[in-house]
C-alpha cells in the first residue's frame, strides 16, 4: 500500500485515542484543570517538557535537560524578562529582512502599492532616480497598463461578439470572428515571443547572481514582467538565490511589490518561533496580535502590520495592559482596520461645515440652517466619509477589554464612539502616523459606562481607554483568555478569579498575571499536560525545533500554514485565530500536519536542511525498531502510550522507513521518515 494511503489510516486511527478525537465526535472528556479543586499534580519528570511546550514553541534538541538543570522557576523568571537574554543571533538570521527596520512611509515608498503607481502615473508623483527603485516603479506601471489593456480588450471583443453573434455560422464558431486577420498574426507575435522569453528566463538561472541582477535592470518593464511570469516556485527562489538583500528584495519587488512586505514580515515571524531564546516574548507576541487582530488584506494595512507587531505590540507584551490597549488604539494599523480613522461626530465642525470651517455650533435662524444644508449637500457630493463609525467602539468593547458578557450597552459603544472621534490617519495611502482632528470629533459631554466624560479632544479617548484597562470585567475577560492559552480550553473560575484579582491589584501588569498563573495548582494539574491541540503555527515551530532542522528559507513553512488554514496574519474577522482545539481538529487537517512532518524531517522541503542524526545524540540505530524508540525518548521524552507506539511500530515496515524493498540489501532505516511519523502521533499534536 502506497505511504500516502498507509498515512491515512493512520492520522484517522490516531485520532481516535486522543481528545481531539473525542471533541470531534462532540464529547470533552473531564479534566481535573477545569474543576475547582486541583487534587492530582503532574508528574515531575513532566514538568519541563510542560512548560516548554506552553511558554515556548517547544523544545529543541537538549532543551529540556538544560531547563532542568537550570530549574523551572529560575527558566520562567528569565523568560519574563526578555531584554536581559542576549539574542543576537536571532537578530543575525533577521538582517537580510531589510523591511523589518523600516517605517511604513519607508516600505510604501520602496515597493510602492498601486495606489502610489497611479500618482507617478498621473504626474502628482517623481519616478525614482535611484535604478533600483525606478525598475521596480517602471515594471509595476507596464503591468497595471497591461492589465488595463487586457481588460479593455475583452470588452472590446465581447461587443463583438454580440455584433457578430446573429452573422455566425455553425462552422465558423471555431474560427473566433471577433478577430481581425491583424489581431491573429499579433496574438501568434505573442506567442512566440513568450515562447522565447522562457527561454531566455531560464538562461538567467545560469549567470552568477550580481551578473543575473544586473541584467535584469537593463532590461525593459515588460521583459522583467515576462521573466516573472516565467519564473515560478521553485524557479523564482532560484531567481534570487546567492542575491544581496537589496538585491533579492527588488527583483521580488518586481513580480509583486506586497509580496516582500508581506513575505519578509511572515517569515520572520516563523523564524523568531523557531530561534528564539526569548520564547515566551514570541508566545506573548503571538496571543496578543491574535487579541488586538489586524488583517493583512485590508488596503494599506499590508504596510502598517510590520510597524504594527514591531512597534506597538511587541514592546508591551510582558508589560501593562493599559499602555498595550492605548497603543493598540492610536496604531494606524488599527485605525485603519476597523474604520476609526473615518469616524465624523454627526455634530462636528467637520460634519456641519464641511471641509470650509466655520464656527463651532452653527447658528440659529434660517439662513444658517440653510448655509447647513448647502454643507452638507457639498460633503455628499465629494462622497468624503461624514459618519459616526461604531466598529472600533464595539470591538474595543467586546473583544479587547469587556467581553462580550462585559456589562456595557449599545448606548456605550455610541458614546465610545463619539469620545473616539477624531483619531485619525495622516495619508494612509501613504503610510502616514497617528493624528488628531479637532474638527471631526464630536463636541460635548458623553457618557460611557456610567461615566461622565467632559468634553477635551483627544483627552477624552485617553480617559476612557483608562477606564475600559482597569474594568474588572476587563480582568476577567484577559485573564480567561491568558487561562485558556496556557491551561486549558475550559479553565476553572477559580484560577480565572485569582488571575483577575492579580491583575486589578498590580495595575494590569501582564508579568504578574503569568506569575501568578504559572505558580497554580491547575497550571500543574495532571490532567493539563497535553490538554490542548496545537494550532498550525504552534505544530510547524514545534516541528522544527523538534527535528533541529536549518532553516535557511522560511516561504516553504509559510505556504505550508497558508495550506492547513492558518495564513499569517490572514485573520479576516478581529476575532483572531483560536486556541480552542475544536477550532483545527478534524480528519483533512490531521493529515495535512503528517504529511508536512514527513516532508519536512524527510528533507523535501527547499531551503530547510536537515540533520535527523541530530535527535539521536551520537546514537546510530542499525534497525527500525531500535530507531523508533531513541527518537520517541528525544521528540518526546519517552512519553508515548502503547497504543500509539503500537500503531508506529506497524508503519516500520514501510520501503521508504527501511530504505529498502524485499530484494535490497539491509540498510540504515530512515531516521528522517520515522522522526515525521512520531510528529505526527497525538503525544506530539497536543501541547
């Protein structure tokens, strides 16, 4: 039976014996981490691999004696305490990703959105001197043009057609009549042309990498845009491999400008999870962009998310709850995503007067109520945002602070509303930064919350984002959600109460809420350890810290998380992606994380080198059996039930574990496929 087949039936026998099996059929089993009362600890030869599988992305190779021999509680308070970890050599691997250092004005001006091409277009614009930057800004505007002519052209032949539709006969359906004798011999023109632009693209392959760059500046816009047509997967990483980073970025940039926003952001946040010795800074990092999600399709908000996780999340995530949530809301990211930065308070300057001015308040009489009416009869016809949005307001509310059980009314998200009127956004086509418009925000007092909020601009936003992070509904809500990342999907209200209390005491301070977490009973409970299913990104990190492998190109991981539903900041909705093991337990996906953990320890994978010798610490197992028990104690330190063990022991047999059919001589078994297959078991799937 085919491996493929073989793997299968066994992700689907699998399941059944663990609990994401039960939860599929839509029964939870108890666990003494959900209860009140705690009465059954773990195990102590547990414990590291328990914390390292909740406050990091799980071990590597040796990472677990060295957790024990330095202690638990000494391993966490470093770990609560980023800044004095030396990280530079994940800072070394990230150098090449010119783009995480730079604004957003930066990034836009450099790989320029459409937006920017079509002021270049227009003139309102300069094209870049620099050759670099003009080759990018030149290849970008031919393929707009192209597209444009494209699409012209097919209108053009689709009235045609309709002319022609009633003069068709039976036989001459297959001849296209839309077509001129001339469009014919352009087409074929084309044809050949692309026939030899492959060609040539592929020649490019051959010349050394400063040589190839160069040569693709002189060429013409449309002879890059070809080339890149040309040059696909596989083919297009070979395009750039042995490139400079600036020189790699703009041939990227080439093809699509937003793919090396994109891309580079994506794969460092992949290779932060999977090299960092700040582990818990990336577990933090990771929670509280899914709490505070922004959606990387969202317009500008493909450039504003690097600035995003970098400068507004990052720098808070161990740090107080209220300067996360205010830097949160003044984030253009934010702003941008959930329409704040068009919120007009319906009795605003701007609102009222227009873009004209014109005092605060209006006039009685009418002819001011007429003078109004012109206002706002002008605002409609320059079709310019003029309304209350609500979005920002209600989310802030349901998902960032209260929760939706949290006490607050409709009449509060308006009143939210009004007191965020004005935070806005300088050019965000443009990449611009926070602003404040006096004259869109809605004049007067407001009451959110049973507070009174007089009236003073900017300050009011502020005053209330204070109220909202001292919430004890706000506690709660942060705690529960802390609880379930790190505990379990049902954790007890007991822990929850202890954590909100924590944190109502020590001003939302985020170190003290993970102290007290990591010190409690239900953290420590048996019936916690490997209580919850890994999501996509904490199974591919997982995967390859476990394996040691060296990973010299993150895209291939990237498009393996794009493929089992879990897109780098891809969450379209501000829920974020789920912790809940419901949320990715099903058959199709338990297959997809084998057949990656196969591919991925077999050395199938671009740009990742493997080393599977590395997991067997000096060992050299001559059969397969021997094999699989030395790589179940290091990927799992020996934690594995029988049956599972079991259902391994059947997939020995298999040619590709053996290296060998019935009639080759005896080999080496393939460490690499059989380290895939203890991945893909449900000891390794759940943390």
């Amino acid at each position: 039976m085919p491996l493929t087949r073989k793997l299968l039936l066994f992700v689907l026998a699998l399941s059944l014996l663990t609990s994401a099996g039960w939860l599929m059929a839509g029964d939870k089993p108890k666990s003494a981490a959900t209860s009140s009362t705690v009465s059954v600890l773990m195990d102590e030869n547990k414990r590291v691999l328990h914390v390292l599988n909740r406050f990091a992305f799980g071990p590597r190779p040796g990472d677990v004696e060295k957790v024990r021999a330095m202690g638990l509680d000494q391993w966490f308070e470093q770990q609560l305490h980023p800044e004095k970890i030396d990280n530079s050599a994940m800072e070394a691997r990230l150098e090449p990703f010119r783009t995480l250092k730079m604004s957003t004005s930066e990034m836009v001006a450099n790989f320029p959105p459409p937006q920017v091409l079509k002021m270049v277009e227009n003139g309102r614009v300069s094209m870049p001197s620099d050759p670099a930057r003009r080759a990018i800004y030149e290849s970008r505007i031919a393929a707009y043009q192209q597209q444009q002519n494209n699409k012209q052209a097919k209108q053009d032949n689709a009235a045609k057609n309709d002319q022609n539709q009633d003069l068709m006969k039976p036989d001459d359906v297959a001849a296209d009549p839309s077509m001129t004798p001339e469009q014919r011999q352009k087409q074929q023109q084309q044809e050949e042309a692309a026939m030899y632009s492959d060609l040539g693209a592929l020649q490019l392959l051959e010349i050394p990498p400063d040589e190839r760059y160069q040569k693709i500046l002189k060429m013409s816009p449309e002879e890059r845009l070809s080339m890149g047509r040309s040059l696909r997967g596989e083919q297009g990483m070979k395009l750039v491999d042995g490139m400079k980073p600036e020189q790699r970025e703009t041939v990227q940039a080439i093809v699509q400008p937003q793919i090396v926003v994109g891309g580079e952001l994506a794969q460092a946040k992949l290779l932060r999870a999977i090299y960092s010795d700040r582990q818990l800074e990336e577990v933090m990092t990771d929670f509280w962009y899914n709490h505070f999600n922004v959606f990387i399709g969202k317009g500008p908000d493909r450039y504003m998310i690097t600035a995003y996780e970098r400068d507004v999340i990052r720098p808070h995530v161990l740090g107080k709850f209220k300067d996360l949530l205010a830097a949160t809301a003044k984030s253009p990211a934010m702003l941008f995503y959930l329409d704040n930065w068009q919120s007009v308070g319906p009795n605003s300057q701007l609102a009222i007067y227009g873009q004209g001015g014109g005092p605060r308040g209006g006039f009685n009489g009418p002819l001011a109520r007429q003078r109004q009416q012109r206002q706002r009869n002008k605002q409609q016809q320059q079709n310019r945002p003029s309304g209350l949005n609500e979005n920002y307001a209600r989310e802030i509310m349901e998902l960032h602070t209260l929760g939706v059980d949290g006490g607050y009314t409709q009449k509060d998200v308006t009143e939210l509303a009004k007191v965020l009127t004005g935070w806005s956004i300088d050019q965000p086509q443009r990449g611009g930064s926070f602003t404040y418009h006096d004259r869109a925000h809605e004049p007067g007092k407001k009451y959110v919350l049973g507070h009174e909020i007089k009236e003073h601009g900017e300050q009011e936003g502020m005053e209330m984002l204070d109220v909202l992070a001292h919430h004890p509904s706000t506690a709660r809500f942060i705690c529960k959600k802390l609880a379930m990342r790190f505990v379990s999907d049902n954790p007890s209200q007991a822990l929850v109460d202890r954590m909100a209390e924590t944190f109502l005491k020590k001003d939302g301070d985020i170190r003290e809420v993970l102290r007290t977490l990591f010190h409690s009973p239900e953290f420590w409970a048996a019936d916690a350890y490997r209580a919850k299913v890994k999501t996509p990104l904490e199974f591919v990190a997982s995967s390859a810290r476990a394996s040691g492998v060296e990973v010299q190109n993150a895209l291939p991981l990237v498009q393996a998380l794009n493929r089992m539903g879990m897109p780098l900041y891809g969450m379209q909705p501000p829920t974020g992606y789920s912790t809940k093991s419901d949320a990715w337990v099903n058959s199709s996906a338990l297959l997809s994380r084998m057949n990656f953990a196969l591919t991925l320890v077999s050395g199938r994978l671009p740009g990742i080198t493997t080393n599977p010798e590395l997991l067997l610490h000096g060992a050299t197992p001559q059969d397969s059996d021997s094999a699989l028990a030395v790589l179940e104690n290091e990927i799992l330190s020996g934690d594995i039930s029988a049956q599972t063990h079991a259902v391994l022991q059947k997939q020995l047999s298999d040619p590709q574990v053996l290296q060998r059919t019935l009639d080759d001589p005896k080999r080496v078994p393939n460490y690499g496929a059989i380290a895939g297959l203890i991945m893909g078991s449900p000891e390794f799937q759940r943390r």
